[in-house]
C-alpha cells in the first residue's frame, strides 16, 4: 500500500513537470513578427505572464493577441515595472514569435511603451527594424 501511494504521488508530480511546454514547440523562435496594438488585458502571474493586443491588420480586420512573457519577476529584471507602464487602452510596438499553429498568439521578444522605452526579453530578437510584417496576411 504504501509503495503504491509513493508511486501515485511521483507520478502526479511528475506530470506537473511535463505540463510545462516547451518554447520551440508552441512558438517559431526562429521568426519574429513586428506588430502593434492596443492593449486589453493584462495577467501578471507566475511562471508566464500574458499581455492581450488588439491588432488591425493590413485587411482593417481587429484581432485579439495572446502574447506570453516572462514572469513578473522577469519583466522586471529587464528593467519593466509592468504594474506601472501597463496601462490598458495604449498603444503598443512588440516583436513576437509567432505560433505554430498560426493562432493569434506569440512569445514576446521586446516592447516598446507609448513613451518610447524599449524592452528586449528573452525570445530571440531577429526582426530587421524597416521589416513590416502582417502575420495576418498570407
């Protein structure tokens, strides 16, 4: 009995290990996509923190982004205090790798605050700055 509930409890939290996702499968770390949008939500929560953008596209069609980032922590260690420049309604620059799957979502590589202030994140930051991309155009 006892064995069996050891082995229970190792494989329950074991699964909470593999839930974790794996970047390079949901998102493609080798592209980045230079958007801008209005911002909706904002979750700051551990271990990802979410950001949602409306986005018009080059078809004037709104999209709702999904934009994961670091945790709080992160987003402060790279200079953001996130509860402070956030403001919900502003407009925003942001490069992201996009999804797989090519859902409205993406791993956020930088942003730029209506101010000016850039931030660079931990994603790759590859895209050429004179580069528009409209991932909602094929």
């Amino acid at each position: 009995m006892k064995k069996s509930m050891f082995a229970l409890i190792v494989l329950l939290s074991m699964s909470q290990v593999f839930a974790h996702h794996a970047v390079n499968s949901q998102f493609d770390v080798s592209k980045n996509v230079e958007l801008t949008g209005v911002l909706t939500k904002v979750e700051l929560i551990n271990p990802h923190s979410y950001m949602y953008f409306d986005v018009t596209g080059s078809d004037k069609m709104v999209v709702n982004y999904s934009i994961e980032t670091g945790a709080p922590a992160a987003l402060r260690r790279a200079g953001l205090s996130a509860r402070e420049a956030l403001k919900v309604g502003d407009t925003y620059k942001f490069v992201i790798c996009p999804s797989r799957d090519g859902s409205p979502t993406g791993l956020m590589s930088s942003l730029t605050l209506p101010d000016g202030r850039s931030f660079k994140f931990g994603a790759r930051n590859n895209v050429d700055p004179g580069q528009d991309q409209d991932p909602t155009s094929p």
